[in-house]
C-alpha cells in the first residue's frame, strides 16, 4: 500500500480523466491529474499526475510523482519522479529526480537544492 503524505489542510484535489481544464490553477494543497490541464499550475503541496494525465503549461510544486505526460516547465522544490509510462518534455529544475527505465525525458535538467535557491 502507497504512503500516503499530509498535507496542512489534509485535502488532495482531484481532476477526473474524463475532466479537460484550460487556465492556470493554482492549490495549497496536494492535487492529482488524471485529465487534462492547459495552462499553468502552482501547488504547495504534491503532484501526481496519473498515467491518463496530461499537463501543457508550467509548473512549480513542491514534489512530484509523474506517470502521464507534461510539455512544459517544471519546477519541483523536492523529489521529481518521472514513471515507466511518463512522457516529458520541456525544462526540469528540481532538487532531486529519479527517473525509472521507460520514462521518455526529452530537455534539459538543472538539479538545485532548495538551500542555493533560498541564498540567490
């Protein structure tokens, strides 16, 4: 069984795979993606993105769990996992990534830690 991680408000948002958004959206809280999102997303919390999900826009989380797809930037503050089923592509700033075999990652990666942020 998957660890479940708490967020302050104990909320996880959920957009259904039958859902296609278009505008930015932005949470405190955890939110996971099963459909569609064009636009920006800005979380305080985790992302998860489920194998049916699809996010065209930028992103900045605090971690993130990728098994769908992304085009765009991301910025991740902790862990970025990129799946066997992930398709990304576009810009990767993160403090740490793990990348399983299969995941296809097509753009740069610049690895900072959140103390070197916090010092510019």
């Amino acid at each position: 069984m998957a660890k479940q991680t708490e967020n302050s408000l104990n909320t996880v948002n959920l957009i259904a795979s039958t859902t296609q958004l278009t505008g930015d959206v932005n949470s405190q809280t955890d939110i996971r993606i099963d459909g569609t999102l064009k636009g920006n997303l800005n979380t305080g919390g985790r992302l998860i993105i489920g194998e049916s999900g699809k996010i065209l826009g930028d992103i900045n989380c605090k971690t993130a769990e990728i098994e769908g797809s992304i085009e765009g930037t991301i910025v991740v503050a902790g862990l970025l996992t990129l799946k066997s089923t992930s398709k990304l592509k576009g810009e990767v700033t993160t403090a740490q990534l793990m990348i399983e075999p299969g995941a296809q990652f097509n753009g740069s990666c610049k690895m900072e830690r959140t103390s070197e942020k916090e010092a510019k």
